[in-house]
C-alpha cells in the first residue's frame, strides 16, 4: 500500500470514529478500532539481488530473528581482505625499528661530539631523523586505526544485508522473491506487533477531563461469545480536534489470543 492509500484509509477512519465519539451517550461507551502496538516496513539500505527469504506470511517471528538475506558474496571477499589488513602490524613493526635504530645512531653521535668526534651539523641532522622516524611510526598506527576501522565498517556493511525483524510480532507482508533485485528503502517485508493491541479513542473534550493516564478501561469485543477486555489508558492527547471536539486516547490492551488487528470494538470507560 502506497503513502496516498494509506493516508486516505486512515482519514476515512478518523472521520468514522469522530463521527461515533460525537454522538456518543453516558453508558453505550465509544466505538473504536483496534490496531497493531507496532506496524513496521523494513527495508534495505543499499540494492541488491536477494538470495534468500527465511519466513512466510503469517510466520509468528522473535525480535533479531532473520527474515530476508540478500546477496554478500562480494561483500564477503571484500571482507576477508579487509580482516587481514587489519591484522597486519607489519609497517608499525618496521617503522618502530627504524625508530629505535636512529635514537641508537643519535646518542652514538651526542658521545662522539662530547669527545669533538662528531660535529654540531652531524647531530641536528641525526635527531631531524629521529622526529622523521617517530612521525612515521605515527603515520603507520593511524593507517592501522583506519584499517580497523574500515573492517568494522564493512562488517556492518553485510549485516544490514540480512533483514531481521526488530520486534516479536507476525510477518504480513513479503514483498519480494527470490532472485529478484530489489531497491534501497523500498518496503521488502511487515511484520506487526498484535500483542498488546492498541486503541485510539475520541473522548469528547468535555468528559476527557475526567480520564487520566494508567487507569482501566473496559474493551468490548464484537460477538456475545467473545466477551470483553480490561486495557489501560497508556495517552492522553494535549491538543484536542476542534472540528469534532474530541481529545485522542490511546489504549493498550492485552493480546494473547491473537485477536486480529482492526476490529471494531466499544470501549467503557468507568468514569464516563
């Protein structure tokens, strides 16, 4: 579902719900649609060809569990190169070497001067070669760093190449095939959050005073035989519609049945 649709399905439903909260009498409670406590598209940050899709629709999925991998072959080569680079202290162990041998060569020139074996221009020139041997080693550490640095990048690089889900919750939508090329932040899977549901309900402004955050509200399913709910009030709107007069309340409701999403439901609240 594109942005456009999704944006007019809930202005449609915003308009029914006002419309119920409005004329809404002491004691038949407010109509109200349960949703998702989360709703969320993943997607790939970079294209690519996928090679694997791990789950179906209506899987039920963990929070971290693997969901779609796309192709890292490449990826991988490049990593293993960049893992030995990063290892390799081959550059810093000769510069330190280096180092070392003219500090030697140095002071053998400061005792020969002292004995006027050595002349004043020999030993500047030989400690500008310590301070050049010293950045060098300095240069090698900092290219060593950004090595590392490149590894790690690259490491993170190919775990954003397998999606997984963020949340524990049900798959709804697979987008994409294997084989197929797929785009960067195109929508590849949903998955969404039913347990809790959560319910946005349009008090009319002058008895949303009288509610306040945490306290319980009572869900009625639709159908005898399904009984009812108690949820609590987790939001409290501070800025109230002026067209309908409502302030939006938002409540959360346990889910361990599975309910579907989107059912309308009455919702009673014990101070109304």
């Amino acid at each position: 579902m594109n942005m456009t649709m999704r944006f007019l399905a809930c202005f449609i439903i915003s308009v029914v719900l006002f419309a119920s909260a409005a004329d809404a009498r002491p004691g038949e409670g407010i109509t109200a649609i349960t949703a998702p406590s989360a709703d969320i598209y993943l997607s790939f940050i970079q294209p690519g060809k996928i090679v694997n899709v791990f789950v179906r629709e209506g899987d039920m999925v963990q929070a971290g569990q693997a969901l779609v991998q796309q192709d890292n072959a490449a990826e991988l080569t490049l990593l293993s190169l960049l893992r030995e680079q990063s290892r390799d202290i081959s550059r810093i162990e000769t510069r330190k070497a280096v180092l070392a041998q003219k500090k030697i060569y140095l002071k053998r020139l400061e005792w020969a001067a002292e004995r006027s074996s050595a002349t004043e221009l020999e030993v500047e020139d030989a400690k500008l070669e310590v301070r050049i041997a010293r950045s060098s080693l300095k240069e090698a550490e900092l290219e060593q760093k950004l090595k590392k640095r490149k590894y790690k990048e690259a490491k993170i690089r190919i775990a954003s190449m397998r999606l997984r889900s963020p949340i524990a919750g049900r798959v709804e939508e697979i987008g994409v095939e294997v084989g197929e090329s797929v785009d960067a932040l195109s929508d590849v899977v949903r998955v969404v959050g039913t347990d809790p549901l959560r319910i946005d309900v349009h008090v009319p402004l002058d008895k949303g005073r009288a509610i306040s955050l945490d306290q319980a509200a009572t869900i009625i399913f639709p159908g005898s035989e399904q009984g009812s709910l108690k949820g609590k009030i987790i939001f409290i709107s501070s800025v109230a519609d002026a067209a309908s007069s409502t302030l939006k309340v938002r409540i959360e409701v346990p889910n361990k049945s599975n309910r579907p999403a989107g059912e309308r439901v009455t919702v009673l609240f014990p101070e109304l």
